[in-house]
C-alpha cells in the first residue's frame, strides 16, 4: 500500500520553491554547467528535489529528468528504487538534494547504472551552516557532508571534489575560504571506479652460471 503524503512531506517540498531556495537552486546551476560541459554526458539523469528546480536543466543528447515525490519519482517518467536503467547504461548522474531518505539505496543505484569512467554530481544542504535557519523549521533531514563522502566511497565511487556553494545567511556569502566549510550547501563530485586489468606476468629470467665459449 502506497504511502500517505504527511504535512511534513508537504512542507519538505514546498521550502524547496522558497525564495532562499531559488536563489541556491541558481547558484548550483552556475556551478554544474562548466562542469558538465567539460565532461561526456550523453545519456544522463538528473534528479531534483522539485519540479521548478528542473526548469533550466537544458542538457545535450539523450537523459531523464526526474523530481522527488513521496512515493518516488516522477519527471519524464514515473519510478521508485530500483531505477529503471540497465547497469552501466548512463554516463553522468546529477542528484540535487534527495538523497536525506534513502542515501544508500539510491547512490547504490547509480553506482550500478554508471558506466566505468562516468560520474556523479550530488549536492546537500549543509547542517553547520547558519543558513540552515532557512529550512530547518520545514522538516527537512539533512545528512552530514562527512556521511555522504562516506556513503559514495563505499559504494564505489570515488570523490575527486568537494565545493562549497551559496551564502552563510539569508544572501550573504562568506568572503574568506578558511570559512567556506559554513556556506548553505555543499556539491561532490565523484567518478565510477573502473577495474584496471592485471598486466603481463613478467617471464623469470635466467642467469648462466658457467663457463661461455667465445
């Protein structure tokens, strides 16, 4: 039996098309775009928290947008774990704050759809920031930036990248980097390991002990 959406659910959407959220919502596209144009991503998917966060998403060749729901996804098409990919079929995945439910299970997921080589891009809001005053009264559960490193690594992908992006309060970021760890979120990047095959067995080599004629 499917589950009820609960207020808290509704609340847990609903902050997302906030304005403090739009303007997060604008920072992360400025940050994803260069780093999706130096990389391969046809085919993707991208998975948002709402469906507004998915308006600018103008990617190139063939993917997937979905947004989160109560029971799942919804987008171009209609899902739930696990995700209706075959393994190893997309090159590049962007998860924007989805990932507080069912972390493990979904970044498992797209380890399993991620071809060798392709990459993920997951970003959160970060729990020791001031700014967290803007969303924690919604109901929102938020994972440690700590525990998603965690998670992704374990999973298989390995984060070659960490950014902190968006201001400290309301609209004000922080000037220095020694503080950039306090700004509203955080976005990483990681790639699916490949397996290196072993090399060539090296032959032993004999030595002649004896005497040689010339």
């Amino acid at each position: 039996m499917p589950a009820v959406p609960s207020r808290r659910q509704a609340s847990v959407a609903s902050w997302f098309d906030t304005e403090p959220a739009r303007l997060l919502r604008e920072l992360e596209r400025q940050a994803l775009e260069p780093l999706l144009a130096s990389h391969p991503v046809n085919p993707w998917l991208w998975i948002a928290p709402t469906a507004s966060w998915l308006d600018a998403v103008t990617l190139p060749g063939q993917g997937l947008r979905l947004y989160r729901t109560p029971r799942g996804y919804t987008g171009d098409v209609t899902c739930a774990l696990p995700l209706p990919f075959p393994s190893e079929s997309l090159n590049a995945i962007v998860l924007q704050h989805v990932t507080a439910r069912d972390a493990e299970l979904l970044i498992a997921e797209c380890e399993r759809v991620l071809m060798p080589g392709g990459r993920l891009w997951l970003s959160t809001l970060n729990p020791f920031s001031p700014f967290r005053r803007q969303w924690r009264q919604h109901g929102l559960l938020v994972r440690t930036p700590q525990r998603l490193r965690h998670t992704l690594e374990r999973s298989g992908l390995a984060c070659d990248d960490l950014a902190w992006l968006g201001p400290m309060w309301g609209d004000r970021a922080p000037g220095r980097a020694s503080v950039a760890a306090l700004r509203a979120a955080c976005l990483f990047s990681a790639e699916k390991r490949t397996l290196a095959l072993p090399g060539p067995k090296p032959l032993p080599v004999r030595r002649w002990h004896g005497t040689v004629a010339t």
